[in-house]
C-alpha cells in the first residue's frame, strides 16, 4: 500500500516547537509536489504547506512565518519545522501529494499544543 508515514508529532506548549517528518512508501516521489495537512476535532482536512516539485513553497496565512516546509527527495521524505506553535494548531498533521489521488492517506501524527 503507497502511502506516507509520518511521526514527530507530541505535547507541547504554547510558544515551542516541534519538526514533524513523513515518509513515502512508494517509487515516484521527486515529481509531485507534496503538502502538509491537518485535521482539528470537528473541522474539514486543511492543507497548511506545500512545496512544488521546484521547490515553490506556500503557506496557510494561519502558519505563515511559523511553519517551514522541507523535502528530501533522495530519502523520500517531508519536513513540516512548526515554531512559535499556538493552541489553535492543535490537530492531526498529515503529509500527502498534492494531488491525493497518487497517494493513500497515512495515519497522521497528533500535535497538542496545551499549557
């Protein structure tokens, strides 16, 4: 099953920092862009960073300045650097394709973040 794994996730307080990882299962990985996503409690899956395959970033105006973004494609795997997090990032962070249909979804790593 083609999927990413990803790990990195934990409590944390408001202010810190956490660097979550993911990586892919799969052979095709350096030609797709790549994204990270996040599910909170009673919310739809968002999309919060993504990197293209020529190294453009974006970010959610949620993260930006906060969150950092990172890939290497020799090792298959996505960085998500998280700074400065806030209460209000509290969620399930998931890594994926930017088009979801070449990847099925991993099972997430949760970040709490809670004084």
């Amino acid at each position: 099953q083609v999927q990413f794994v990803e790990s990195g996730g934990g409590l944390v307080q408001p202010g810190g920092s956490l660097r979550l990882s993911c990586v892919f299962s799969g052979n095709i990985f350096s030609i797709y862009g790549t994204g990270w996503y996040r599910q909170a409690p009673g919310n739809q899956r968002e999309l919060v960073a993504s990197r293209s395959s020529y190294g453009y970033t974006n970010y959610a105006d949620s993260v930006k300045g906060r969150f950092t973004i990172a890939r290497d494609n020799a090792k298959k795997t996505v960085y998500l650097q998280m700074d400065n997090l806030k209460p209000e990032d509290t969620a399930v962070y998931y890594c994926n394709f930017l088009d979801t249909s070449k990847s099925n979804w991993g099972q997430g790593t949760q970040v709490t973040v809670s004084s």
